[in-house]
C-alpha cells in the first residue's frame, strides 16, 4: 500500500529532544514587536518570545491574545515537528485578501518549547516585522 493511504494517526512519531546537536531556546523578546499585513497592524506585543533553532532564523512567537480579533481563520493544514510537536495553521486577513496558512501555531508543544504554546508565528514573506 503506497504511503499516502496511511493513516497519519497510525503513523509512529519520533520525538527528539533538543542538545548540543540541534539547539533550541525561547526566551522573552525585550522590545515591543507591531506585525503589519497590507499595511494593517494585526498584532501588537510586548510579550511576544524568540525561538531559536539550531542554524535557522529566529522566529518571534505573539501570544494569541495580542493579535487583532478577526485577523486570524483556522485552516485544515497540519504539519509535525520532532522537536516541537504538531502545528496547525491559520489563514491571514488582510486588506488585500486572505493568505492561506500565513500563520502556525503549536496548541499542546513539546516540554523543550512548552512555553510557545498559546502563541503564533507569521511567515516573514506575508508580514512586515518591526521592533521597538
């Protein structure tokens, strides 16, 4: 049976747990971040926490409360992380149009990264970032 007909609930999972090998710390950002989309601030934060991981970019994870009402829609998407557990995604707002899974979020993470939980992150390409 080709491997697109199992049943992902089926489907074993590794779990690793972050070292030397593939670090990964979160810890509070010190400065105000304002996530922009078209132009629009969809999210607001002086609470917001990095995320870094190994040699890839840091992420900033917003607490959910801090985004905009409205800016945020559920999508059926779902990805899985070893280190961080399963992502579910969210469509972006914006004046422009709705970007589809613009936004993930890991409801129930791993305990390395617990503390994301309650949080999101946005795609850099769909959002203007800044600090301050």
């Amino acid at each position: 049976m080709p491997l697109s007909y199992l049943r992902e609930d089926l489907v074993e999972r590794t779990v690793k747990t972050p070292g030397p090998d593939h670090p990964i710390t979160v810890e509070p950002h010190p400065a105000r971040i304002v996530v922009r989309a078209a132009g629009k601030v969809v999210a607001d934060t002086t609470r917001a926490l990095t995320l870094r991981e190994g040699t890839y970019p840091p992420v900033q994870y917003i607490p959910l409360e801090d985004v905009e009402p409205g800016a945020l829609v559920p999508t059926d998407k779902s990805t899985y992380c070893p280190y961080k557990g399963d992502a579910s995604y969210y469509a972006l707002v914006t004046a422009d149009g709705t970007v589809p899974d613009a936004v993930w979020t890991y409801t129930e993470p791993y305990p390395a990264v617990g503390p994301i939980a309650g949080h999101v992150a946005f795609y850099p390409q769909h959002v203007e970032l800044t600090e301050g």
